[in-house]
C-alpha cells in the first residue's frame, strides 16, 4: 500500500508519462510544493510543445467524487487572481471519469490522469482532449479504516483541534463519542498514510492537513452523511423560519443539543444565503414523538433534513454562536458542497475563504 507522498509522486509521474505518449512535449521546472500568493499548491511545471511553452500549478487527487471538484472549483476560484494569465492550473489524478471530465472542462481546469484522459487549453495554440480511457486493473489495497464513519468522526476532532492529536488516548475517546480502541487504529493510520509527523518522544504534529480535509470532506458525503442520516420532513406550515424557532423551543423543552448546518448555519454566520432547504444536527431523534411535537411529516425529498450529531464536538459552542446555534463552519461547508446549487457553492466559497481556508489551505 503506497503511502499519500508515495502515492502522489506516482500520479505526477504517471501522467506526464500518458501525456508525453500522446502528444510531444518536454517538461521542464518541476517543483513540489510550492506558494503563489498566500497559498500553498501541490506542485509547479512547465511543459514546451511545438505549440509553445505553458506554465502550470497542479494539485494530485486521487478517487475524485463530485464533492472533490466542487471543491476544486471553490479553489480555482479563489485563486485564479494570484495565477493570473502567466499559469494555468492542471489536477494530476488517478482516473477521472467522464462525467468529472465534463465538468471540469466546463469549468476551464485542465486535468491529466493516470488512463491517459485529459484536457489541456491554453491560449495561443495549445488545445489536447482524450476521454474514454479505462483505468487499468490494480491489485486492491488493503482497505483504511481511516476514511469509515468511525475515522471520520475522529478525523472531524482532529481537524477542528489539532493539537488534541497528543491528547490521552481515553479523552480523545470521550471528547469525539468513539471506543478507546478506535483512536489507536486511527492514529496508526495516520501513521502508515504519512499525515503525523513526530516531534518528540511519543508526541506528534498533524501534517498536510489539507489533504484529509478534502478527504474528509469526500468521506462525508460518502460514507459519514448516510449514516447519520434521520430523515426528511415538510413542516404543514411550510416556513423554514418557524421550523427553526420550533425546532428550538423543542430542543430545550427535551433538553437536546442542537445546531443548523448549510444555508441556514451559513446564514448566521455570514448573512449571505440561506436558501430553501434547512439542514440540522441533533442530539438524539425520537421520531414518532419528535413529528407529532413539530407537527412535521415524513416526505422523501422533504425541505427539512435532520441529522443524528455523530460526536460531541459537533455540538461544541465555538466562538461564532449567533441567533441560533450553528455547528462547526467544516460540517457547514461540507453539506453546502452536498446539496449543490450554484448558490450553494457560491456560500461555500465564502465560507471557505473566511473560516476554513487559514487553517486548510496554507498548511
């Protein structure tokens, strides 16, 4: 099993190696990790063609989903102004289907993958599109844990406290509500995939932080979101506003933790967009009470959707508690990319830039 730095040499390699098959070009200048502006990117290349020398930052992804290239276009968005016309950016990745090569393509982010599909545009002259090649078969990995709903929920803590990395193995366990046997599994894995990096005698730093943030962030929609699940209601009302009042008043009465996620947790926090849909964490759910309190229906596809809080940190105060509570702005961004819209991606490109991004982006 090949460790994430191993892991994305072997991608870099890769694909300039399918590039070079299918179209002459030399690369020169290839560096690792490097800055432009105030953040930081995977990698720089240069590539000279017959059609003239083109200059690009990359980032390595590997098992790309919809909510990885939302994200991606989050951060192309936000950061086309430092690259200005001079680099391009270009995703390294494993395989990229070709519902994901469209995608990409609409939005002008060029991509190589390691089955030779790509998409390369830059002005004057330099236009290359392949789709429609199949990854080859590998020999499966041993599967991680690490990335499963219980991993994920310690993941969550690690990543909105990283410090709580050297923390006893029994607080960890009781601060993120998962057995004292699952921190040790994680932290090894975090060991093995190389995101800890030792600085003492059994102490540790967590590193490339931004990698298991996009990688939780996937692992939500994926694998943590579906568990957690509780359903979705319409209120015989059909006014958000009072559901959140009455969903309050409900909590207190049942003495619940509660807190808003997406538009409308987005909303108190930057007053931008709340949409029309509300998101909710909570405590713990008796539905048949629950609905005949709220006065809520049960309807697949229902404006309302309520979560189960997976660990006690969702619910933690933080110092951005305003009207209402709201969870933490990383369960926020996460289930703005799951629903989607234009509006939605729009709020969380802010909420990226002003809570997430000095913690994820330049580490």
């Amino acid at each position: 099993m090949m460790r994430g730095i191993e892991q994305e040499s072997h991608i870099v390699a890769s694909t300039l190696e399918r590039l070079k098959s299918i179209h002459p070009v030399r690369v020169v200048n290839l560096r690792r990790e490097v800055h432009v502006g105030d953040r930081r990117w995977d990698g720089e290349i240069t590539l000279k063609t017959d059609r003239g020398t083109f200059r690009y930052v990359f980032e390595t992804k590997t098992h790309l989903r919809p909510q990885t290239i939302r994200h991606l276009l989050i951060q192309a968005d936000l950061y086309r102004k430092h690259l200005g016309k001079a680099k391009g950016l270009l995703l390294l990745s494993d395989y990229i289907n070709s519902s994901l090569g469209h995608q990409l393509k609409e939005a002008g982010i060029n991509f190589i993958d390691t089955a030779g599909n790509l998409f390369l545009k830059r002005e004057p002259g330099l236009y290359l599109y392949v789709e429609g090649k199949k990854p080859p078969a590998s020999p499966k990995e041993k599967p991680t844990r690490l990335f499963q709903p219980s991993g994920l929920t310690l993941l969550f803590g690690l990543l909105v406290e990283p410090e709580s990395i050297n923390h006893p193995y029994r607080h960890l366990s009781e601060a993120n509500g998962i057995a004292l046997g699952t921190v040790g599994w994680v932290k090894r894995d975090l060991r093995e995939h190389g995101y800890l990096e030792p600085t003492g005698k059994n102490s540790f730093h967590l590193v490339r932080r931004k990698e298991l943030f996009e990688r939780w962030v996937q692992g939500y929609s994926s694998r943590l979101r579906p568990k957690v699940f509780l359903g979705e209601y319409r209120d015989l009302t059909n006014d958000l506003n009072t559901v959140v009042k009455a969903v309050r008043k409900y909590a207190l009465e049942q003495g619940l933790s509660w807190g808003l996620s997406g538009g409308f947790g987005a909303d108190e926090l930057i007053h931008h967009y709340r949409g029309n849909t509300l998101t909710l964490f909570i405590e713990s759910w008796s539905h048949n009470e629950a609905l005949k309190e709220l006065k809520w229906l049960p309807v697949s596809g229902g404006p309302i959707t309520v979560l189960k809080g997976f660990s006690p940190r969702v619910f933690k105060m933080w110092s951005n508690q305003k009207h209402y509570p709201v969870v933490h702005p990383l369960l926020i961004y996460a289930e703005l990319l799951q629903q989607g819209t234009d509006r939605d991606l729009e709020t969380a490109r802010l909420i990226y830039k002003e809570y997430l991004e000095p913690s994820f982006a330049k580490d």
